[in-house]
C-alpha cells in the first residue's frame, strides 16, 4: 500500500498531498510537504509516528508556524500538524494543564482573566503552547519555561513520557526539547494569585509596547537570537540595513530584527536577506548572528543551538 492510503487508513481527517506550507505558516512563503496530517488524538499521533519510524520518512511537527522559515523546495516528509488534537485545557487554581495545541495569546488571556500572574508577556506571543515550550518564546526578561511544572512528550518508538520541572533544561530561546525526537503533547504551568485588574493592567501595556515595536507585515519574529552584548536589531540598524529588500522581502523598518513578506516574498529572498545581515554585522562588528527563526527544508529541520 502506499504512504497516502497508509495515512489514510490510520487517520479520520484525510493527508493534505503536496501542501504548500505557506499556508500554514506566518511568513507565508514555503514550498509543499509531501503529506500534511492532522491527527485527532494521541492513538493517531502514535500510529503516525511508528509509520514513519518504519519507513524511515522524516517528519516535522508543525505548531502555528510563526517561528518557522519553510525554504521553497517544501519539505520531503510527513508535517504533523496538531490543530485537531492536543487542545484541552483545564483550570484548577493556578494549576493549569492545557495542550500543546492551545494558542498561547488565548492561554495568557485567560490566565490574566482568572486573576492569576505570570503569563502577561505571552500575551502578544503569537503560536501555540507547544511552539513556546520548544522554543522557550518568552518577552521582557520572562520565558515560558519558568512556568513549567511538568511536560508530556511522547517520543519516536510512540511511547509517552511525564517529565517534571527537574528534568527539563530551559535556556534563552532554548529548550531541551531541541535536542530530543519528541512531541510535546501537554504541559502543566504554574501561576500566582494576583490582582485581576493590575494584572490585565500590565498585560495592556506590553501588547501595547509590541505594537509600537514591531511590524504588521507577515513576519516570523525576531529573525535572530539577541548577542549577548546588544540586540540584533539594534546592531541590523547600525549596519545601516533597516529596510533593505530583496524580491518581496524586506528587512523591516520598524525593527532590523524582523524580516517581513510585502506579498510576493519567496523563501529565497528571505535567505538572501539573513546571509546579507550575517555577513554585514560580521564585517562591521566582528558578531556573529544566530538564527532564533527555525529553517526547514529538504527532508530536516535547521536549527542553530
Ligand atoms: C509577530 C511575531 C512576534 C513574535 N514575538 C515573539 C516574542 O516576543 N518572543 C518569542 O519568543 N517569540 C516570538 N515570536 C516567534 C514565535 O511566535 C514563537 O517562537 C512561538 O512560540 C512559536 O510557536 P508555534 O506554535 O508557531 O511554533 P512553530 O513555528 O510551528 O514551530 C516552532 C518550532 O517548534 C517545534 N514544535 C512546535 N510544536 C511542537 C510540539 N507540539 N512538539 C514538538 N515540537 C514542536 C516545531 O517543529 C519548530 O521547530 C514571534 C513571532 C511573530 C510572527
């Protein structure tokens, strides 16, 4: 049997065949992946799993994709996307158990609206809670990876894993998960009573900061990790960069650290643009940037440690 009718037989919602990923990602550039699933639960999500365990077929686990740079040739493989699954999500006091699939800003609403503290900062945080927990996302000095308790995984072999706070690895834009084959399936947090109306106060006024900061054009974030001496931005916009274009992209003048799609941006273009700001901050300032922005293409994931 082939792959198509293989997914097809293992899942209610039938694969997506060679599915531009531009769809589903905030850049809106990227080329097709071979199959797009959407599991409905965790039984689906093994089986899909222990299938490309199989047949050797790389696979990716797609959040909301707004930290996900897809290179136009698309991606050889199975995308797992988690829209219809993993998106649960229980309060009981400041416990909170929600799945991976669960949209970060909504969470950090919520939290807020129950009166509770320590998720403001998500609140402008565009993607999914798994995405944050892989990525560690965080802003103003706070990081998702403070509020953990304990995550679920389940890794390649289908088998499910409970791990608690002391066996987890949180650093700035990293998590051990980067280094591990896992799906981060469901996580609980741990918040702070608070007083509900400081609380929303504060969560205004940093949704009100980002709007100022940062662009409106499709974008994936800050396109590199912050050195630890100045902010990329900043060192894009000294190089005399801000607003360089390249095709449809754009180095966005609004903030140097974010590269924008004006419409018809390609992933090419977008590359174009990294290697020139790389090479340009290296020439100017002896630093080397890395990529915070995750790169796909081919059959892997390029991510910079
Ligand atoms: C306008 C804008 C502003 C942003 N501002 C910030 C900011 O202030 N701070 C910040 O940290 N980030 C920011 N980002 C980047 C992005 O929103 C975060 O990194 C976010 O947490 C990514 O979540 P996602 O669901 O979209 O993940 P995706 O982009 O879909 O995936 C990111 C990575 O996580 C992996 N992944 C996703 N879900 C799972 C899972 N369940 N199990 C295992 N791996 C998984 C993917 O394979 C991929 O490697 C911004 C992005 C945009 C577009």
């Amino acid at each position: 049997m082939d792959l198509f009718n293989q997914l097809r037989g293992i899942l209610k919602v039938p694969p997506l065949v060679k599915e531009p990923l531009s769809r589903h990602t905030s850049l809106g550039v990227g080329g097709p992946a071979d199959y797009l699933v959407f599991p409905s639960d965790a039984e689906e999500i093994r089986a899909v799993l222990l299938l490309a365990k199989e047949h050797h077929i790389p696979l990716l686990v797609l959040g909301h994709g707004t930290n996900l740079l897809v290179l136009d040739e698309g991606f050889r493989g199975i995308v797992m996307s988690l829209t219809n699954a993993c998106s649960h999500c229980q309060f009981n006091n400041g416990i909170v158990k929600a799945g991976a699939n669960v949209s970060l800003p909504w969470l950090a609403k919520e939290i807020a609206r129950r009166g509770l503290t320590g998720m403001e900062f998500a609140a402008g945080i565009p993607g999914t809670l798994g995405g944050a927990l892989y990525m560690n996302a965080g802003a103003f000095g706070y990081y998702t990876g403070n509020l953990v308790e304990e995550v679920v995984t389940m890794d390649s072999t289908g088998s499910l894993q409970a791990r608690s706070r002391n066996e987890l690895s949180f650093a700035y834009r990293w998590s051990n998960f980067q280094d591990e084959d896992v799906i981060i399936l469901e996580a609980t947090l741990c918040l702070k009573p608070g007083n509900r109306g400081k609380i929303e106060e504060i969560l205004g006024q940093m949704l009100n900061e980002r709007a100022v900061k940062h662009p409106r054009l499709p974008s994936a974030g800050s396109v590199f990790r912050n050195p630890s001496r100045q902010g990329a931005g900043y060192l894009i916009e000294q190089a005399g960069l801000k607003g360089m274009s390249m095709g449809g992209a754009q180095i966005s003048l609004t903030h140097g650290n974010f590269i924008v799609n004006n419409g018809n941006a390609t992933a090419a273009d977008i590359i174009y643009l990294i290697n020139l700001a790389r090479e340009t901050v290296r020439e100017k300032f002896d630093i080397e940037l890395q990529l915070e922005i995750r790169v796909v293409g081919g059959n892997r994931e390029i991510g910079e440690k």
